[in-house]
C-alpha cells in the first residue's frame, strides 16, 4: 500500500458517496445513466467473487463489500425507487458493443485460463470502458449537473492515482500488471476530455455545458 | 505469487 493506492481508493469511494447521495437527497437520477451504473454493478460483482476464496486484509474485503454494496443500491435507486426521474430516451448507448467484444478479449488475453482469473480480466476491461454511456448521456444532452461532474471528476483522478500506484510498484517492488495498466490507461484516456472541461468551466464556478 | 499480489488492489 502506498499513498497513490490509498488516495486511489478514497476518490473511487468518494466517488460512488457523491452519486448515492446526490440521487438520494434530490430524490432524482435525471442525468445519471443507468447503463453505466449496471456495467459498473457487474465490475465489481465479476472482480470481487475472491471474496468467497481468499482473504487479503480487512482493509480489502470491507472496501469490496462497500463498494459492491453501494453499487447495487444505486442500481437500485435508479431502476425502483427512483424510475420516474430515470431519463432512459437518453441513456441510449448500445452496451452490447461493449460488453460482448470486452468479454470476448478477456477469453482471449488474460494471465490464466481459469474461470475467476479470466471474469476478473472481464472486470478489469469493462471497467475501463464502462463510463462510455454516462459520457455519452452528457455528450447527447449537452450538459451536466455540478455534482454529477464532481462524482465524474473523482471517479476518473481514481485511476489515474492507480497508473502512479503502478508506477510507485514497478520501482519500488518491481511488480506490474500489464492488463491493469493498459486497462488503466485507457480508463484515463477516456476521462482526458471531461478533464479539461471539468478544470476550464467546474472549477471556474460555472455550469458544464457543452457547445451545441 | 504474481497472481495473488494483483489480487490486492480494487
């Protein structure tokens, strides 16, 4: 453990705090893709199933069970107690193009040919992609909430503080994970964009809107 | 193993 991992984990937990509890004190999930939320339900549900195997420290097996947990209850408040705010004419992003190629590169390239190793390469994948139809929500109304930008900001700093966790093990341990890495990068990838949006308008105080 | 310490991180 060292302080990119630890703050890693704390902005991912930030993360998933802010979003449960913006749905749950507004009473809405306007603007939330539920798609996402789902593929991110099924990350952590297809990466964590070593909690039934092994045991790693206290600190890993109640950070799995929050986030597990946290997951499923915002699915949960997305998809029942909070369906009529639930904006699905937008959430319109096709996951099968992701979950179908992402499952079949997991059979293809993983470290080990065995069911937990290749569903915790599926997990890692798709997680890497899996805040493609929340990104594309935003991208097809043209805007966002502040808050929804805060969770978005802390979700994306998670991973990149993992690619320096990386770095810090490669040097300090001569350890690395050449799937996590690649996956990771692309995840930061991915948020580079909302990034640069987030640091000119969020922090200036104003609105994330995007040019029509 | 190299396979259990990637189990460590979330």
């Amino acid at each position: 453990m060292n302080v990119f991992r630890l703050t890693g984990d704390l902005s991912h937990l930030a993360a998933i705090i802010i979003l449960l509890l913006k749905i749950w004190k507004s009473r809405s999930c306007a603007g939330i893709s539920g798609k996402s939320q789902i593929l991110f339900a099924i990350v952590f549900t297809t990466r964590y199933l070593d909690l039934l195997t092994s045991f790693i420290s206290i600190y890993n097996t109640s950070m799995k069970v929050i986030y597990i947990g946290c997951a499923y209850a915002t699915v949960y408040l997305i998809y029942m107690k909070f369906r009529a705010t639930y904006d699905g004419n937008h959430d319109s992003f096709r996951v099968e193009f992701l979950v179908v190629p992402v499952g079949g590169l997991a059979v293809l390239v993983n470290h080990d040919f065995s069911f937990l190793e290749i569903l915790w390469t599926f997990s890692i994948y798709l997680e890497s992609v899996a805040i493609l139809p929340q990104l594309f929500m935003i991208s097809k109304t043209g805007e966002a909430e502040t808050i929804t930008t805060h969770y978005l900001f802390c979700l994306g700093l998670y991973r990149a503080l993992y690619l320096l966790n990386w770095i810090w093990r490669f040097y300090f341990e001569s350890f690395f994970d050449m799937i996590a890495i690649v996956a990771g990068v692309v995840q930061t990838v991915l948020y580079c964009d909302f990034f640069y949006l987030y640091i000119t308008k969020v922090l200036k105080g104003k609105k994330l809107s995007l040019p029509a | 193993s190299e396979e259990a310490k990637h189990k460590d991180e979330l």
